[in-house]
C-alpha cells in the first residue's frame, strides 16, 4: 500500500465535507419546509436622544461647511437642546455665532 494513501482519504473526505456545506440548504440559510417561512426582520429601534443630537450638530457641521451660518446655528441649538452634555454642540454654535459676528 502506498504511504500517502490516508492523506489521500483525508483530503477526499474533506472535499466532500465543503462541497456539501456549500451546497446544503442549512448552511446556505434557505429553509428546507415550507412550514416555517423566515420572519420579517424587526423595525430598527427609534435614535436615542444622543444619536439625535450627533445627527442634527452633523448636519449643521455640513452647513457652516457650506457658509449657511443661520441654517448651521439652528441645528447646533437644537442639537444642544436636545442633548446637553454633547459639548461639541455648544462649541460649533459659538463658531456660527462668530462667523456671524454675533458676541452676545
């Protein structure tokens, strides 16, 4: 018998092992029963209020970037508003405040 005959068997069997996995149905995620239809995913959950406030202070970095300084200070003050530890917030609505050369 030839030595690298249970080399040869290994290989052969692990061959058929990944040619069944990729073609099986389990692996593949498609049901084999009709029975049990995949479910429809969940609705993402609502922002929280901190990913609000990151969102809205995002949008007003765009629109200083865009020099609409009105439009930029609003979004910082809501974003501030909504959130008040996010302290970027406050800082970006003294940059539009300077930029609008408003020193209240």
């Amino acid at each position: 018998m030839n030595a690298n005959f249970p080399r040869r068997i290994v290989f052969v069997i692990a061959l058929a092992a990944l040619a069944w996995v990729s073609i099986s149905p389990a692996f593949t995620g498609q049901s084999t029963s009709s029975q049990h239809p995949k479910s429809a995913a969940p609705p993402p959950a609502a922002p929280s209020k901190l990913q609000q406030a990151f969102r809205l202070n995002s949008l007003g970095v765009a629109a200083l970037n865009q020099q609409q300084m009105e439009k930029a200070l609003k979004y910082f003050e809501q974003a501030a508003a909504l959130d008040p530890r996010l302290f970027a917030a406050r800082v970006n609505q003294g940059i539009a405040l300077l930029n609008l050369q408003r020193y209240e």
